[in-house]
C-alpha cells in the first residue's frame, strides 16, 4: 500500500491538464491496479517533504506548458499538440475522455415548417445559439488550427438549401447512408475550416456533413451535397488511405501524371471547377487534377446531377464514363439498391433540373455581372429566364 496526498494550494489553472492525470492509468486506458488510501503514520509522513520546499515552476516553464481552451457553453477542452504538428484534440473536463474528433457545437431541430422529406428531417440539425468553432484563433499565431468554424444560420437561406438539397438526399437509401457513416447533417452559415472559407465540410470521424447555407448557386449546393458525400464513401471504403494511390482509378489517367497537393490549395482558383479549364478529356475540370479523392467526387457528383457531361466531356476516349462506372460499382458493393432501376430514377430527376446559371462579377472593370452556364459553357450579360 502507499500513502497519496494531495497539495490543492498547488493546483494550477485548465491550462495543465495533463499534470493531473491518474497514474494508475495505462496508455490505453485502464487502471493498473487499485490504489488503497491509508491512514498515515510517522514513518510515512517522515519521508513527505515540508509544502515550502516543494518546487514551483518557474514563470518561464509555465510559457512553453501545453495550454488547453476552453469551448464555450460546452465542457470540451481543447489543445493544439506540438507531437503532430499543431493538430487538435480535446478531452472533456469532467471524464477526462481524449479524442481528435472536434465535439459538436449546440444544435436544435429542423423547423416544423421547413418542406424536406423524412430522411432529411431525421438527419437535419442546425448551428444554434453563437458561433462555434473547434479552437479560439492564437493571436501570436494566425496559422494556427482553429478546426471546424460557423455561426448559425439565417431562416430564409436555410428554407432555400433545405429545399434544393432535399432530393437530392432522397435518392439515397437509408442503409446506404448508414453505412457510410452519416449519422447528421448539420446546416451553418460563414463555415471555415482551419480559416479556410469553405462551403461544406464532411467531418469524417464524427459523421457529420457541415453544409452553409449562404447565398450560392442551387446548382453548387446541389453539386456540393453530392461532393462531400463521395469523401464520406471514399472514406468508408478506404480509411485514412482515400487519398492514397488507387491503381483501379489511376489506370484511366495520362501516363506520367500526378495529382496535386489537395483540394485546399486550389480554392482561390475560382475557375477551376469550370469544365473548360480541364487540362485533358481524362478530367472533368482542373479541380479534379488536385488530388485522387478529389477526382472522384467532381465524378460522383456529376454523375447525380447532370450524367451526359460526362459523356461530352469524355471527348472520343470516354475515359469519364469509365471512372464514372468504376465508382458506381463501388457504390452498389455498398448498397445493392444502387442498381440500374434506381439509376434511372436518378436520371430522371435530373432531366428536370434545367437552371445550371451561376452569376459572376466580370473581370473587366465596370463590366458588372455576367451569368455562366456551368453546363453548357454559356456566358449572357443579362440574368437568363428562369434562374433563380
């Protein structure tokens, strides 16, 4: 048996976790051995060492200390490890739990009023209350990861994805959902990612789809939804290798080429998801060339929402198609009920779905907007009937 004491004078701030660990613990977990507390005696309390000459870090130690965060309104501490390079993880204040999946912020139903089908409404949550964010932003550090970022959303932008996205997630049946690991999708505005603006966000470890709900083109919410729905597949089928080579898929690419660096270095390339900016007819635009996962998703989500750009985009080689069927099979090793019926209902849907208008401020000063089909590759000056 020994003797444990503890000092509470000594204590410090949220910022030391880590120095109150349980020494019991193992590295997975588990206790090693129960500790009994036992009624000191003389010869114990002999060899503890008087409370003033017990050594108290220095001002200069305490600087380079790991800090932790608090996330407001949440019992989730965050902290940015120096061991992988300024990646966050969290452990929650009262039962000490670690994790690297960012805790999810505050949420609250879907509105009553709100026209999705079922499948949507089960899975719906919307950004309540304040911002939210994974980490506060280090002011001596702007670089620093902040994680998965928003505020919640405005009604009127929120009806108007909730409609345009909810088809699109009727195709998909339920089983097929669950076993890619959806489990919600939650609906924000001003969504960022480590300070990077994005649109949506597929957070693979918790299951959850973060999609803004701002001001954006149907056609891109559309497209997007079906985009980030790939990465969670890719994910499912792969694990943490879906941005690892795929010899299946990379034998349709040009001899000798190589992807990029990923997707997050070619957002400020605002003309990359156009379909004329692909550098070859093995690609469906130059954002495809930025990583294999990446590839992958422009096919997905073009094969669910306009099917016959691939085929006029393909050129002679109909490579496109190819890729477009090599994920279609991968799906349907899934979910049987992705089979050539439900393609047809996709299909369908789609031939009904006729406003692929974007509006775009010119290039030219004092040009003002002009509106691009992302279809067609038509450009007109005046807003085109029917858009929305």
């Amino acid at each position: 048996m020994r003797c444990v004491t503890r000092c509470f004078s000594c204590f410090d701030s949220v910022d030391d976790l880590d120095d109150y660990r349980d020494p019991r613990l193992s590295d997975g977990g588990q206790p090693r051995g129960p500790i009994q507390i036992c009624t000191p005696t003389v010869a114990s309390l002999a060899q503890l060492q008087p409370v003033q000459e017990m050594r108290q870090p220095r001002e200069r130690d305490r600087a380079h200390r790991p800090r932790f965060d608090r996330i407001p309104d949440s019992p989730w501490l965050v902290q940015r490890s120096v061991e992988y390079g300024g990646k966050l993880f969290w452990t929650h204040e009262h039962t000490r739990e670690t994790t690297w999946r960012q805790p999810l912020p505050r949420t609250c139903s879907l509105p009553a009023d709100v026209q999705v089908h079922p499948g949507l409404r089960a899975q719906a949550v919307v950004a309540d209350k304040a911002a939210f964010f994974g980490a506060p932003k280090d002011p001596n550090n702007p670089s620093a990861r902040t994680g998965i970022c928003g505020v919640p959303p405005g009604e009127a932008q929120l009806r108007r994805t909730c409609e345009a996205i909810s088809l699109e997630h009727s195709f998909y049946p339920a089983i097929f959902l669950e076993r890619i690991g959806l489990k919600r999708v939650l609906l924000c505005e001003e969504l960022h990612y480590n300070g990077q603006r994005r649109r949506d966000v597929p957070d693979l470890g918790s299951g959850t789809l973060y999609i803004d709900v701002g001001d954006r083109p149907l056609r891109r919410k559309r497209h997007s939804f079906h985009h980030e729905l790939w990465h969670m597949v890719d994910y499912h089928l792969l694990g943490n290798q879906f941005e690892a080579y795929d010899e299946d898929w990379c034998a349709y690419n040009p001899q000798g080429f190589s992807y990029g660096r990923g997707g997050k270095h070619m957002r400020s390339d605002s003309k990359s998801s156009q379909l004329a900016s692909a550098p070859s007819t093995e690609f469906l635009n130059r954002y495809s060339t930025s990583s294999v996962a990446e590839d992958k998703a422009e096919i997905w989500a073009t094969l669910m929402c306009y099917q016959h750009v691939l085929v006029a985009q393909g050129g002679a080689s109909q490579v496109l198609s190819a890729k477009a069927e090599l994920l279609q099979r991968r799906a349907r090793q899934i979910c049987e009920h992705l089979d050539e019926v439900w393609w047809v209902r996709v299909r369908e849907e789609q031939l009904k779905q006729t406003d692929h208008w974007e509006a775009h401020s010119s290039e030219e000063p004092g040009k003002g907007q002009y509106w691009f089909n992302w279809v067609t590759g038509e450009r007109r000056s005046s807003k085109p009937e029917g858009h929305h």
